[in-house]
C-alpha cells in the first residue's frame, strides 16, 4: 500500500521550558495565528534539562518549524544551535531556534530587538543617545538589554547589580561604556539618565518593591520596567508621579515574537493593542 500523502499539514511551533505553564507565549502566537487566519499551532512543550536535547532533536522530524526557548534552557540551547545570529552570540543566549531545510538548527536572541521596538512604539520621541543610560540588574534580561543599548549607541551605560561581580562580568564583556555602579549608590546614577530600565525581577508579583529614588532623574528621562505583571510596577507609578516618561514591559515581549513568528508562519505580525489585550487574558 502507498503511503498517503498530505499536501498541506498545519504549521508548527511552539515554547520550550520547565515548567512552562506560566508562560505568555501560547496566547500571543495564537492571537496572531488566528488574526491571519493561519493554518498552525503555537504549542507549550515542557521539557526538564535531562530531556532537553534529545526532545529539541526530535521536532524537525514531528514537523516543528521552530520554538521559542525559555527558562531554563536559554543558555544550553546556545551550545545546541549549529550556527548562531551575532545577537545571540553577544547576549550568550538563544530564545529563537529555526529548523531549517538542510536539517539544522538555527538559534537567535530577539529579547534585545523586542526591548528597543517596545521603546519606540511607546516613546517614540525616546533617543538612547540623548545622555547616559542606567541598567539595573545583570541577570539574562540585562544582557540582552545591554546589547540593544549599545547597539543603539549609548555612549555611557550604568550598570548597577545587588551583586557587583555578576554586573562587572558584564563590563568586562561589553567595554568601557559600561560603568559599574555600586547598588547602594544606584539612586545617584539616576542624576543625568536619560533612560533608566529595571532589568531586575524586583516588583514582580510575589516580590518585594525596587527601592530606588528617582527624584534626580532629569524631567525628560524614559523610565521602563522589564516586569510586566503588574504591568504599572511600583517603579513606574513612582516615575508618572514625576512626571517622566513610563514604557511598562509587555510591549517587549509581545515585539520579541515578532521575528520567530514570521521566520515559522511567513507572515510579518503587528503589535497592536488587540494583542496586548489578548495576552492580558482581558
Ligand atoms: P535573572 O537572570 O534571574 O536575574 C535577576 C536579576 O534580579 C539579577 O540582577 C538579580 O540580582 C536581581 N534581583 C533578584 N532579586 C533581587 C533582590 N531582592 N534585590 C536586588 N536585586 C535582585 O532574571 P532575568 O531573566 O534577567 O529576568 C529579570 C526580570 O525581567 C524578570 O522579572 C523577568 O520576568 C523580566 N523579563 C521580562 C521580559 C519582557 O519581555 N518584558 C524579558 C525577559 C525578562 P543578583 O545578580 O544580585 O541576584
């Protein structure tokens, strides 16, 4: 008997990590797989480390066009890829792998990409050259948006962590524009930033508050938080009631997706406030 043939079998992609029932990414994927009336799935798939390789291995041959790769297997996926995009490379991470047609696999980082798109579709007069920028954190969200700065041509970038050493690693690894701040002096770094981002998980449900002034922050600072549940951080609230400019942290996850969703679906995504809502669950 022949094998049957399918002509045209729905695309696949879908979120990688453990556990991973937390994750955003199914809701934001499935939004836009429908808006464009997509034949595809945006699946969950929970993998432990000791599954992980031999579980990535095996979604080409199910179909898989692609995953994104969360927590905890960003960094492991860096030495799993074939090749690597030279973001990826420079933040040490991947959270977007393509399978590609010869068989192999392709890794890329698009934190960064969705931090600065989010920047300026939420303050478009924000210009990242306009005077020193303030990074607080130098956990994985902090790499990517230290490169993104950088990248955009900040010329002095503060870096301040609860521990020195991790925030040293990171300016021994991007050069001297980035400066070691203290974090108990974090609240004088904010005197002249022109753009101040928490890249800590500080504010989060469940967490304490960031406990840092901003009352030297000049008035035309851009102040945004990475948390986004609660979308308004105490960080933020603190920043309106100065009267800076406030981009919450879902605009950077919902635009991270772009670039994987178009490289699976072959169709460019827009991020709108239907989206944002739709991954708000309102
Ligand atoms: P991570 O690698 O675990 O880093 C956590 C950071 O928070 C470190 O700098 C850590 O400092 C700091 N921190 C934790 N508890 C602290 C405390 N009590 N006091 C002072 N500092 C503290 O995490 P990550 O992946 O970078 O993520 C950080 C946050 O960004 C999370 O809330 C995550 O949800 C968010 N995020 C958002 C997006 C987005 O699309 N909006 C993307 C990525 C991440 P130490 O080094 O001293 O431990």
């Amino acid at each position: 008997m022949s094998e049957v043939k399918e002509d045209k079998p729905p695309l696949l992609a879908g979120v990688v990590g453990f556990p991973i029932g937390h994750s955003r990414s199914p809701l934001l994927h499935g939004y836009w797989l429908k808006r464009y009336g997509i034949n595809g799935f945006y699946i969950p798939l929970s993998l432990s480390t000791a599954d992980f390789v031999a579980g990535i291995r095996s979604l080409p041959r199910l179909g898989f066009k692609g995953v994104n790769v969360t927590i905890p297997h960003k960094v492991s996926m860096l030495g799993l890829a074939d090749s690597v995009s030279d973001r990826a490379a420079l933040i040490g991470a991947v959270n977007t792998v393509t399978f590609k047609e010869d068989g192999s696999i392709r890794g890329d980082n698009t934190d960064g990409y969705g931090f600065i798109q989010n920047m300026r579709q939420h303050a478009p007069n924000w210009d990242p050259r306009s005077g020193p920028a303030l990074v607080l954190g130098a956990g994985g969200a902090a790499r990517a948006v230290i490169s993104a700065l950088l990248g955009e041509g900040v010329t002095e970038l503060r870096l301040a962590n609860r521990t020195r050493q991790r925030a040293q690693i990171l300016a021994d690894q991007f050069g001297a524009k980035v400066q070691v701040i203290d974090w108990n002096r974090a609240t004088d770094a904010v005197d002249g930033a022109m753009t101040i981002v928490n890249t800590t998980s500080l504010g989060m449900q469940g967490q304490p508050e960031l406990n840092i002034s901003l009352d030297l922050a000049p008035k035309a600072a851009t102040v945004t938080d990475l948390v986004y549940a609660p979308l308004v951080t105490p960080f933020l609230e603190q920043a309106s009631a100065l009267g800076l400019k406030v981009v919450d942290g879902l605009g950077m996850l919902l635009h991270q997706g772009v670039p994987g969703f178009e490289m699976w679906f072959d169709q460019r995504p827009e991020v709108d406030e239907g989206l944002r809502m739709a991954v708000l669950g309102k």
